[in-house]
C-alpha cells in the first residue's frame, strides 16, 4: 500500500471514472409520467399531449406528438384512424390489431398506421406502457 504514489491514484480515479461510465445509464431514459397527467380516453388509457408544429414534408400541414400511456391489461378499442402517423413504444409492450394483421410492439418497436385503418392496441405486460404518437395531419 505504501507504493501508492499520486500518479497511480491518478490511473486508478481515471479508471474507475470510465468503468462507471460504462456501466451507468445515461440521460436518455423515456420520459414517464403521474397517474393523472392529461385526459382520460379510456378507462386505464391516458393521452398526453406533448406539441405540435408546422410540417416541412409537403403532403402534411402539421405534425403532434403525444403519449399514450395504458396501465396492464388495459387498452383501446379498434377504430379507424383519422390520420397517418407513426408510433413509438417507449416502455413496456402493447398487443396491436391492425385490421387483420395482429403483432406485440415491445420498448423500442416502431410502426405506422394509415388513415381510415382500424387498430385496437391492448397493454399485454405487467407494468405501464407508453406508446409515442406521431400524428401527419393534412388539416
């Protein structure tokens, strides 16, 4: 121990520093929120809206982005959408029905839905699940 000398503790500092670096999480962790943030659109479903702004691809107008968060077992039921969008699943597992088509979108799966399409999505896991919205709004 006596060997110790300042430059080692220096390595050792620079060392340590890295290897916690690795190991920790960094900041970009989904957003969540509180039980009774936004409106309800179903029992057990709730929608937060998070911002909207002039499109730059010409066939949109606007684009809006929210989250729709569904605690377990619950979910919406199948109806036509009134816009294209894409959806991002930002934490747990959401069972969808896209008409015929039926799949589970896990934390991280994106997909996309069409105007006029019915989907039905369901919370299928344990925890609370977050679907981000992307709507492409023509009006």
């Amino acid at each position: 121990m006596d060997d110790i000398n300042r430059r080692a503790t220096l390595a050792f500092g620079f060392a340590a520093t890295a290897t916690s670096a690795l190991i920790l999480p960094g900041t970009a962790a989904a957003q969540t929120h509180g039980p009774n943030e936004g409106k309800e659109v179903a029992p057990g479903v709730r929608q937060v809206d998070l911002g909207k702004r002039a499109s730059m691809i010409p066939a949109y107008k606007t684009v809006s982005m929210r989250d729709i968060v569904f605690q377990p077992g619950k979910g919406i039921a199948g109806r036509a959408m009134e816009n294209d969008m894409v959806c991002h699943i930002t934490e747990g597992e959401l069972r969808i029905k896209q008409g015929e088509m039926e799949f589970t979108a896990k934390k991280g799966d994106v997909y996309s839905c069409a105007t006029g399409k019915p989907e039905q999505a369901t919370n299928s896991g344990s925890t609370a699940a977050i679907m981000r919205v992307i709507d492409l709004l023509t009006a």
